[in-house]
C-alpha cells in the first residue's frame, strides 16, 4: 500500500491549493474553507511523509486499486468544505461527487444568493472531473517512475493509440488544450455581458461539460441568445476528443469517424425537434432552434445546463431526451455516456452478424477510423454496453426499493450513471433537483455517478475473487 498511499497523499496536497486560493479570491464561508484546507494538507503531508523512501513502482493490481483510491479520497476531500459549510454529510458527498464526476446533479438551492467561494469550488470541481483525474495521474506518475498509460487505460476503457512520445507529453498537451478552450470561453462569456466571476464559473463547468451554475435558471438566468450559442459551441468542444486537437495541432489530421456520426447525430435530432416544436406547439422559428440546439446539445454532451424545461414540451420531447441522456460525446473528451464510438462500433457488430449470415462462407471486416475492428474490440463494446444497460436498470430498481416514484427512479438512474445531472420530471427535471431524495437516494446516486464515470469494468473488477487472488 505504500506506493498508493504515496501518490494519494500528493494528490489531497496538490487539491488542497486551489482551495485556499478559491477562498482568498471570493467571498464566503471563510472558517469552513480554511478548516477545510488545513484538514486536506495535513493529512495528505501525513501520507507522503508515511509512506516515502525506496523507489514506487505498481503492478498491475495496484493501479487498479490507485484509480478507485483516488477518487474516493478526493470525493471525500472536496466533499468537506461543504460539510463543514453545514450540508449534512449525505449532501456533501453527493454534491463533490457530483462535480468530480461531471454529473452537474445539485442538492443546492437558492444559489443565487450562495457564497461565491461555495459556487467557486463546485466550478473548480467539475473542472478538474473534466480533464480527468488521469491527466494529473499521467503528468505525476512517470515523475515517479511508473507507467502512466497504464492508469490511462483504467479510466478509459478506449485503447487509444499513442499520439505523443510519453505519458507525461500526452498530460501536459492535453491540460494544454484543456486550459485554452476554457481561457477563450471565459473571454466569450465576458463579452456576452456576464461578470467576471460569472464567466469564469461558467467557463469552468461548460468547458467540462459539467453543468454547474451559478444561478438556479441555470444559463437561462442571463436571458441572452448570444451567451447560449457561446455555451452550445464549447459544449461541443469540450465533447471532441483531446487527442483530435493534438493530431489536428501536430499533424494537420482532421478526419474522425466517430466525430462525423457524432456531428450528424445531433444535426439530425435537433432538425427533428425543431420541426416538431414549429409544427407542433406552435414556437416561433428562431426560438425553436436555439432552444432546440441548446437542449440537445447539453444532453448529448451530459452537461445539464437548461435554458427552458425541455420536459414541459410534451411526451415526445421528454421521451427523446429521455434516450439522449444514454448517448455522451466521443471518447477520449469530457463527457459522459455510452460515447458514439461504441455505438458506431455496436452497429458494425450487427451489419457483421447480418453479413455472415447471409454469406455464411464469405470473409468480412469492419472498419472503425480506417482501422480493422478485431474480436477483441467487438466483444469489448458488446460487454460495456450490456453491463452499462445492466447496472442502469438494478440502480433503478434501488431506487424504486427506496420509495422513490418510476419517473425519478429511472430517469436519475440514467443520468447518474450518464453522469448527465438532470433527470426527467418535476422532481429531478431541469425545473427542478436532487434537494428532496431521502439520504440513502443520494449514496445510492453518488455511487453510481462514479461507476459511470469510471465506465464500470473499473469498479467491477474489485468484486471477482480473482483479482484479489492474482
């Protein structure tokens, strides 16, 4: 356990930082912050300076227990200011999950009226949740002397092909491109009218297609159609895949697949709710499509932010979204999800069934970014999406068992585990939060929204006997 508690302790000291530095540069719960602070670097000193000396190296079981470790001790430690603000514990765990997850879920109301230090940190939150605990990991751990692509490759179960030279060049490109697609968001939301602090909350949780605000309506709140295209645009970007911008940057390499299907997808779907709400309820054109586009937008990518309650427009609509919290951006980017390479790929598995049935002697292969599709990637997919759908459908069956109604049940367990943040319904619906589930809902989400954003075979792999025998 030394090695993990080594790199555990570094990481509560790095994040103790920035909290100090949210609380010196906002107004707040200055006590609980400070407390907080102390707290977080005292025990993550305490665990460097317990467990160094020697040389840290990791098998392959201990980076799986790494990632898991990681992301309960920083859940626990970026749930402590709000406790110690005077959230009950349910509530703070739920709302650091939450932003470390990129969900966007809130038990929070009247944020309005919040310390800016509070809104802050819920904003730097999902920041880091973006770019991933395993960009600091990759950065860090070859620093140590250890592999970082392998760590990579448990959070992201796309095995991607290596676009630089070294973990530690991936990271730093990455963060890179991550901090310019935030600074340029920022300088557009400022010029949108929105105050400084204002745009750069939001400019920290649209980048990371998080969802956090710091309004109650949410983007809505600044009744700006320019603020909500800037909003749709970076969403889409914080939904493209870091490494595209790395090849486009390096290597003028611009063809994706997976963000051409992904594109069309949301071309498609907005064109036909656009049509429905002109034809149907009677919207004005222009209202229709910047609602439209922001609505679909925002859930393809799980970020959450809401203009209008795309759920008061009737059943097809809440139907719709209801399937689009599933879908996520592209892997390899901010967002939650399924991800649309493996439904490009799921959809090349069945045109291949059919193929081999029709022509039962032929010999055929799929294609995925102009690469040959192996077995092993097929039944990857095949896997992932079943256990996804699998552990969608027991967590609402939880919550049902736990007194909450169909409505809420299924649509929190789906965008829980999308990591999308808003449900359908009156409760949990873009109207409306998490604030009225009972204690037990709320560990049973906050559960959930890590498994989904650790993509599930992560976590599962701590319950078969034979990683603990190995």
């Amino acid at each position: 356990m030394r090695p993990i508690l080594f790199v555990n302790g570094a990481v509560l000291a790095i994040i103790s930082l920035p909290l100090l530095l949210i609380e010196l540069l906002n107004d707040g719960a200055d006590l609980p912050f400070l407390k907080a602070f102390a707290l977080i670097l005292f025990v993550g000193m305490g665990l460097i300076l317990a467990s160094r000396g020697g040389q840290i190296t990791f098998t392959h079981k201990q980076i799986f227990i790494l990632t898991a470790s990681i992301w309960i001790s920083l859940t626990s430690a970026a749930a402590l200011p709000f406790w110690m603000w005077g959230m009950t514990l349910a509530d703070s765990v739920f709302e650091a999950t939450s932003g470390i997850t990129t969900t966007g879920a809130t038990t929070l109301t009247g944020l309005d009226f919040l310390p800016h230090s509070i809104l802050m940190w819920r904003a730097f939150l999902q920041w880091l949740g973006g770019i991933g605990i395993v960009v600091t990991a990759i950065a860090m751990l070859p620093f140590l002397g250890i592999g970082g692509m392998q760590l990579f490759r448990t959070e992201s179960s796309e095995a991607s092909e290596k676009e630089l030279p070294s973990a530690a060049k991936l990271a730093s490109t990455t963060l890179w491109v991550y901090v310019a697609l935030t600074v340029l968001c920022t300088v557009a939301y400022l010029f949108g009218g929105m105050t400084v602090f204002d745009a750069v909350a939001h400019s920290l949780t649209t980048v990371a297609t998080g969802g956090f605000s710091t309004h109650d309506a949410s983007i809505g709140y600044f009744e700006s159609a320019y603020i909500s295209w800037v909003c749709i645009v970076f969403m889409f970007l914080g939904s493209i895949p870091f490494l595209w911008y790395i090849r486009a940057i390096r290597a003028r390499q611009f063809d994706s697949e997976q963000i051409r299907v992904f594109v069309l997808a949301l071309l498609s779907i907005t064109f036909v709710l656009v049509f429905w709400l002109v034809s149907q309820k009677e919207m004005a054109l222009g209202d229709a499509v910047l609602k439209a586009s922001f609505s679909v937008v925002s859930i393809m990518t799980t970020s959450g932010f809401a203009i209008s309650d795309y759920t008061a427009w009737g059943g097809f609509s809440a139907v719709l979204f209801f399937f689009l919290i599933f879908s996520g951006g592209c892997t390899g980017s901010t967002t939650g999800g399924i991800k649309f390479m493996r439904f490009i790929v799921s959809i090349k598995i069945i045109r291949q069934i059919i193929r081999r049935q029709i022509y039962p002697n032929g010999v055929s292969s799929e294609k995925y970014e102009g690469k040959k599709i192996s077995d092993g990637v097929f039944v990857g997919v095949a896997s992932f999406v079943f256990v996804f759908i699998v552990s969608f459908a027991v967590f609402a069956f939880i919550l049902m068992a736990l007194g909450l109604d169909f409505e809420t049940s299924i649509s929190g367990s789906a965008a829980a585990i999308a990591n999308v943040g808003p449900g359908i319904g009156d409760i949990i619906g873009p109207s409306g939060n998490f604030s009225t589930l009972g204690p037990a809902a709320k560990w049973v989400l906050s559960l959930e929204m890590i498994l989904g954003r650790l993509e599930i075979f992560t976590l599962l792999i701590f319950l078969t006997p034979r990683f603990w025998r190995t």
